[in-house]
C-alpha cells in the first residue's frame, strides 16, 4: 500500500482500515497508542500514525 506523507483520516475511515469498531479507535487515542488531532469536532488521524498503529496492532493492539 502507498502512503501519502499528507493522507488524513477519520476515525469512521481507520475503523474500517483496521477492521475494528470507532469505539475502538477513540479508545486507542484516549490511551496514547494512536497518535491523533482534533479540528474543531473532528479527530483526525496522519495515514503514517495510523499504519504504524496497525503495524503494532496485529500484536498488541487490533485482532486481525
């Protein structure tokens, strides 16, 4: 998968990526393990946080 430098995603977008619920996601940046941004309402995440996420995911993480 290419990642671009500037791709930004959503919580509903990196849920769907991980294969996890939002609840899931929010928890994870509540907890320091996802790197996160909020913008007025919205959370949003950097593609290169999140791949590293789910990097670390497939063994601490996220059960896929």
């Amino acid at each position: 998968m290419i990642v671009s430098e500037n791709a930004i995603l959503t919580i509903k977008q990196a849920a769907i990526r991980a294969g996890v619920g939002t609840q899931k996601i929010r928890r994870d940046i509540d907890n320091g393990s996802l790197k996160a941004y909020k913008v007025g309402w919205v959370w949003l995440i950097n593609e290169r946080d999140f791949m590293r996420y789910v990097s670390r995911g497939s063994e601490e993480n996220i059960n896929i």
